[in-house]
C-alpha cells in the first residue's frame, strides 16, 4: 500500500525558512512524480511544486521560484521542500502527492492517486 507522510509545517515569521517532508513507503518503483500542493482558507488547491524521481527534474510555480526549490533523498524515500524567505501569502496547509510516470509537467491536483496528510504553513507578517 502506497503511503504518504507529511512534516515540517509550523508557525514562522515573514522571511523565514522551513523544510517540508514527504516520505513515501509501500511500494519499490522509481518511475513516479510527487507533487506538492497547498491549499489556502477560501481557495483552491494549487500546485507549488514537482519532483520526477527517475530522472531529478523539477517543477515550481511562478510564485515560489527562486524561493522554494525540490529535493529527494532516495536513500530515505523522502522529498523534501524547501522554503525560504517565506512571505504571508504562502500561508496555508500544504500536500504531499504521488501519480505514477516521469514526466514533471503538467502537475495537475486530479492526476494524483495517493495524497499524505496535509501540514499547516504559517507564516505572520
């Protein structure tokens, strides 16, 4: 059974840092893409992120470039976000994903099967 597990969330203030992990267990392919997505009170769910195991590339939204930046250690199964100079409007509880394939693009919320829990992001101005 595919899991998700999510962590890293937490309270930060404008400018600040965290590192958001999703370790994946249950399963031993590397032809798969995961996904991180947040989702902001009153909005929809967003794609922020993407990271092709097989081959390393990556995705970011506009918003996050050259702030956040994707990462894997196969060692540990994990993929990790992280996020820099954080800013108010990146508040919200953010989601780990996987659909199966390799390429990066599109990272589309309905083409992932398997979601881990999500993780609250706060940042205050």
């Amino acid at each position: 059974e595919v899991q998700l597990q999510a962590s890293g969330g937490g309270l930060v203030q404008a400018g600040g840092s965290l590192r958001l992990s999703c370790k994946v267990s249950g399963f031993r392919f590397d032809d798969y893409v995961i996904g991180w997505f947040r989702q902001a009170p009153g909005k929809e769910r967003e794609a922020v992120s993407g990271l092709s195991v097989a081959d390393g590339r990556t995705y970011l939204t506009d918003s996050v470039k050259g702030r956040f930046s994707i990462s894997n250690d196969n060692t540990r199964n994990t993929v990790y976000l992280q996020m820099n100079s954080l800013k108010p409007e990146d508040t919200a509880v953010y989601s780990c994903a996987l659909r199966w394939g390799t390429a990066i693009t599109p990272i589309l919320v309905t083409d992932f099967y398997h979601w881990g829990q999500g993780t609250q992001v706060t940042v205050s101005s």
